[in-house]
C-alpha cells in the first residue's frame, strides 16, 4: 500500500513523500532510513488493478546498465546505489534500493543484500555478482550480464513479435466464421426450412447445426466461458505447465527447436558465469535449473564426470548436451583456456539458428493460415447460398 508521509529533511522544511509500506510503521521506517525526520503518514487508495499494472517488476538492465556507468565514472559502490535511489520515483524500486543500502553498510557484501530480494534479483544475477566479489571486477561482470539478458531477451522478442501477426489473424478469422455459425446460418435456416430434403446433404448438415446453436447458444456460452476460465486455471499451476511442456517437446519439428532454445540458454548463462570467475561446478550446478526436466537430468551424470576429471566436451557430447559444432568449439576453448568465450560464441549460433527458423516457419505459416481461415469461410458462405443457386437454375 502507498503512504503520503509528512517529513523533515534539512533546510528543505516540511515536504510529502510517497512510500510503498506495509503499515504507517513501515513507512515511518523507511522515512527514518531515508534520512527524513518523520512527522505523519496517511494511506493512499489506489484502484488495485491499476496499482498492479503500474508496479512492474524491477527493471533489471536498466538498473545494471546506470550502475556500471556510474561504477565507470569513479564513483564507490554505495555512492552510486545513493545516486541511483536518490533520482528513482517510483516507491516499491526506492524501497528495493534502501533495503540494499542498508545492508551494505552494516557490512554484508552485495550479493548478500541483492539475495534478500529473490523477487526482483535472480540466483543468476545473484551469482554473478558474488563472482565478482572474487575478482573485484563488477562493473565488467554486470556489463556481460547486460550482454546476457539483451541477447536472451532479443530471441524472446523476435518470436513473440513473429506470432503477432498469426494471431491476430487466427482471432478475427474464428471470430468471423463464429459470426457466420451462431447468427448467420441460423437466420438461413429458417429460410430454408420449407424446402425440407430438397437441400443438398452438406446444406442440410450446416442448417441443422444452425437450429442446434440457435436453440443451446447460452449452454454453449457458459460451456465456453468455463472451458477457457479452466484453461486459465491450468496455465498457472506448474504441474499442467510441465505436462504441457512435455507434450510440446515430444512433437518432432518443434521439440528439436526448443532443445536448441534451451542449449543457447544454458551455454549463455554457463559462459557468462565461467567469464566471471565462477568454477565450473558451481556454475553448473546454477544453471542447471533453467533446463527442461529431461535436459536437466542428463546434466547431473554429465556434472559427475566432470567432477571426476573428465573434460568438458567429452561429457557434454556423452550425455547429449552438444552438437557436433559445440564440441569443436568446447574442445578449442579446453585448448586455448577460454571456455566462456567458446560457450557464448555456441550460445550465438544457437540463437541465431532458432530466430532463423522462427522467421521461415512464420513466412511459411502465415499465408497457409490466411488460406485455411479463407476457406472456411468461403466454404460456409457457398454452402448457405448453394440452394439459392440451384433453385435459380431451376427456374431458368
């Protein structure tokens, strides 16, 4: 919930604050925290929905990209955190940022303050931030981060930009031919009914599905509205979220695809923690949560040979982990010593191939399905109007 807090600050004289707080003693603390001295508070009422809509989630790259500028400027650790609060507006971000200052100054590294907020940061991010702590090197660890999530971030894009278009035109086709079934065909029907068996078998068939969707329409609504609504349900549980999973990768074209996805993801995110310091075991067991089940199984052996010695490539290529491009490129970065690098440069082919493939399929898929929306329709429009046709030739 937002507070209106009255405060003192300096010479500044008595002036409004607005804090994300859990009660009027929350936001008298954070007032404390923030150097104000505290006079009142008064909660703001907000239109839950619109609130919601309006928080966000913490801007992660954004955050990274004006910390290490301000890191690169000269500036400590804490007096860019200092910086970055002082200028935030928004209150549940400024909240986030005074917690994280707070424990800096009663000594706790970074990673430890940016570990007490798992909501807006990471165990990736987590991680490579207590990599740094080894190497002293933050601003050059959060700058692969950045490279990192953008890149992840892009592949994600160029797909969901892809599907737009499909979609839409997927709506506004079953959209169209719902129109044509619930009110059009029936209002035929009732034409047509004079004319009894005379109709043609696939008129007669399209008719009587008019009556049926004209007499039961509020049962097929409710049946409808309950049949998406458990959809919605399902989509948020994890055990159906999995299931569904599953079966998406079980389907021969498309599972090959989401096996790449997720190999550029971990090779990414390996490569991005190995350039950052992080042994090689630490960071394998890090990443192995952001595999799919069944990679993430093969990953476990894979992690014990290694652990007993074995080189990388040979048990990535033992286990399925790695293409034939990827072990050539894991077997140079085992000869040069520069395994991160490797692993981001298979990372990048692996992205590369998957947003070319998305390309293709979207080109291919996208006039097929204009095709078989239009003939149905089409279909549903010479049906209706058949008869008329055939009593016309009649006539003449």
């Amino acid at each position: 919930m937002q507070y209106e807090v009255k405060v003192l600050r300096g010479n500044a004289g008595l002036m409004s604050v607005m804090l994300e707080a859990t009660d009027a003693g929350d936001a008298m603390a954070q007032a404390n925290a923030q150097g104000y001295t505290f006079i009142a508070a008064r909660a703001v009422r907000q239109w839950l929905p619109l609130s919601r809509w309006r928080k966000g989630g913490f801007p992660l790259v954004l955050f990274s990209q004006e910390l290490v500028a301000l890191l690169d400027a000269g500036l400590s650790l804490v007096e860019a955190l200092e910086a970055l609060n002082e200028k935030e507006e928004r209150p549940e971000i400024k909240k986030t940022l005074t917690r994280i200052i707070s424990l800096l100054y009663e000594g706790h590294p970074l990673s430890y303050a940016l570990e007490q907020s798992p909501g807006d940061f990471p165990a990736l991010y987590v991680a490579t931030v207590r990599a740094s702590e080894r190497t002293g090197s933050l601003a050059e660890v959060l700058s692969r981060y950045i490279v990192y999530q953008t890149q992840m971030d892009g592949v994600r894009r160029k797909v969901i930009t892809s599907s737009i278009y499909p979609t839409i035109l997927a709506v506004v086709g079953g959209a169209v031919i719902l129109f044509l079934m619930m009110f059009v065909v029936p209002r035929f029907s009732h034409i047509y009914a004079d004319l009894g068996n005379d109709l043609p078998l696939m008129s007669r068939l399209m008719m009587l599905w008019g009556h049926f969707l004209e007499e039961h329409w509020k049962s097929l609504m409710t049946v409808t509205a309950m049949l998406f609504a458990g959809l919605v349900i399902a989509a948020t549980q994890p055990v159906c979220r999995e299931w569904a999973g599953n079966k998406l990768w079980q389907l021969p074209v498309l599972g090959k695809r989401l096996h790449l996805y997720q190999m550029a993801r971990f090779y990414r995110s390996l490569g991005m923690l190995l350039r950052g310091g992080m042994p090689i075991m630490p960071a394998l067991q890090l990443v192995g949560g952001l595999l799919q089940a069944s990679m993430r199984e093969r990953l476990a052996p894979a992690s014990t040979r290694i652990r007993e010695g074995a080189p990388i490539s040979r048990a990535m290529d033992e286990y399925g982990l790695a293409t034939p491009l990827a072990l050539r490129l894991l077997r140079v970065g085992e000869r040069t010593g520069r395994m991160g690098e490797m692993m981001e440069r298979i990372a990048a082919f692996y992205e590369d191939e998957t947003a070319r493939w998305v390309e293709r399929f979207i080109k291919v898929f996208e006039p097929l399905l204009m095709a078989f929306v239009g003939l149905v329709i089409g279909l549903v429009v010479v049906l209706m109007y058949f008869p008329i046709f055939e009593l016309a030739g009649s006539i003449e």
